[in-house]
C-alpha cells in the first residue's frame, strides 16, 4: 500500500477519507455495516450548547442530481452529548470530531470550552456555515469581520485542533477563508451546502417546510472544486475539500484541487460503504501510477 497518512494542524489521520458531519450520524450507526477503524475521521452531526428541535417536516427533498435538506442541527446538545454519546464513541479507533454550532458567539464559545476537555476528541469542526438555522450558523460565516470574531474568541477557550467550515454563499471564499486563518484556525472545510429550493407544482407548495434549504450532492462539486482550488492558493492552512464526493475519482480530484483531506456527505446516504471503496480506490491510483505517499498529489500543479 502507498501511504496514505495525512496531517492537519498537529493531528496526524490515517488516511485522507473523513465523514461529513450530519450524514453519519454519531459513527456508532454504521458499525455493523463497515470497520470504523479504516476511516481516517468521523465529524459527527452538528452540537451546540442547548438542544435544538430542528426545523419542521418536511425537510429533505430530492433534487436533480442532489438534494436539499433544513434540518436545523437538530440534537439534544452538549451536555447529553458529553454524558451519553462521548462515552459510547471515545474508543473508536479513528478520529472522532464535533462539529460545532451556535446563534451567539457566546454559545459557541461555551460549547467549544466543553468539548475541549474531552480527552478523545482530538479536534472541532466550528460550524459558520449552515444555511438552516434562523440564528447564527450562516450569519457568522458570510462576512469576513462576523468568521475572524468567532474563530477568534474560540481560539482562545479551545486548545486542540480547530476546524472552520466556510459556506459557498458569499462573493468570495477566500477572503472569509483568510480571515479565519488569522484568527488562529488549524484548517478550513469548505463547502457546505449551497442555498437552494424545489416547489412540488401538483401541491403548489415548497418541498421543505423553510422554503429554502441546503443543496448538496454531486450537482455541486464542480463549485466546490473551485473554491477548493482557489482557497489552497491564498491560504497556509490545510483545506478540507467537501461537496458532491461519490467515490475515488471525485475525491482524487480535490486532493490534486489542493485538498489535503476530503468529507464524504450526501454518499452515505446512497451507499454506506462508500469510504471505504474510496480509500480503496485512492490506494490504488497512487500504485497504478508510482506515488508512494497521498501528499504528494496535494496541491499538483495542473
């Protein structure tokens, strides 16, 4: 086998395959059917400081070559987390991370600070990004001023590796990119979800209870590509590419883009094997084609 380690921050992954966060719940749901221990991480679903009841149904709608969904980081937050989740996943052999949410900065601060002490959980996936929630989320990660004053005051409760996830709506990635790197973020995962809708015209009625909501799938990792590609040239910090990845190909693709690591989203739900076909894969085209290490396809000149 080529080598298939990676780094982001002072975390070192077992391969470049991670889970999205939302779409492989807490890691332990998919036990029976793959070995954990072969992914490289598992971001699981999105935690904030108090329980969220998420939004109301429907929300999640099927798209051409995609789908939406407006959730709303439904979870029973931190606290339950802490007491009944972290003690059933800490022994995961693989990289166990949360993502974090919040509607102040004050929240996600004070989540942040919780988690911090969890001894297993190695690193936190700030969430700026959901385009779901009435509150915060996406708020924060649309303006450059807005990410840098959140990841800046997290930074200072949390001392583990600090992920930030960007949002694809806005007019350039990059700069909100920038200014989370100065504020102290060890990488950055991007994208999330673009905001789209469906209306169902037999109804004459949206097909998600918010009206809009988040579009994800392979319809959108030509946009992710690019913002990918264009955030690795402008920033030092690791980028974790995330949009529409089904397989090897697509995941190759990030990583020669300047993706030093790649999440597996909206995939899970068709085949819950995919990451493992995919890391399968990746070995495989770095022995077809003479790379002993992933890192060498990071950021290939194109």
């Amino acid at each position: 086998m080529a080598n298939l380690n990676v780094s982001i921050g002072n975390l070192k992954f077992k391969n470049p395959v991670l889970m999205a966060s939302g779409t492989f719940g807490y890691g332990i749901e998919f036990e029976d059917l793959i070995d954990l221990s072969q992914i490289g991480g598992i971001f699981v679903k999105g935690t904030t400081l108090h329980p969220r009841e998420g939004n109301d149904y429907p929300r999640m709608a099927e798209t051409a070559s995609g789908m939406l969904n407006a959730v709303g980081l439904q979870n029973k937050g931190v606290d339950y987390f802490i007491s009944y989740i972290y003690p059933a996943i800490k022994n995961i052999d693989t990289r166990m991370m949360v993502n974090v949410s919040g509607s102040t900065i004050e929240e996600y601060v004070a989540c942040a600070e919780k988690i911090d002490a969890l001894e297993k959980i190695p690193a936190i996936e700030l969430n700026i990004s959901c385009p779901n929630v009435k509150q915060g989320g996406m708020a924060f990660g649309i303006d450059s001023a807005s990410a840098a004053q959140v990841v800046k005051a997290v930074r200072k409760v949390y001392h583990k590796v600090l992920i930030v996830k960007l949002t694809p709506n806005v007019t350039d990635v990059t700069e909100i990119a920038k200014a989370v790197e100065t504020e102290g973020a060890d990488a950055v995962s991007l994208i999330n979800t673009l905001l789209g809708m469906a209306i169902n015209v037999e109804k004459r009625k949206s097909a998600l209870s918010t009206i809009t909501g988040g579009l994800s799938g392979p319809c959108i990792k030509p946009i992710a590509l690019q913002m990918v590609y264009r955030t690795s040239k402008v920033v030092k910090i690791p980028v974790i590419g995330i949009g529409g990845i089904l397989n090897w190909k697509d995941a190759v693709e990030f990583i020669l883009a300047g993706a030093t690591a790649i999440q597996i989203g909206t995939a899970n739900f068709i085949d819950p094997t995919v990451s493992i076909k995919t890391i399968e894969g990746i070995d495989n085209y770095l022995n077809k084609h003479g790379f002993k290490s992933v890192k060498e396809l990071i950021n290939y000149e194109l």
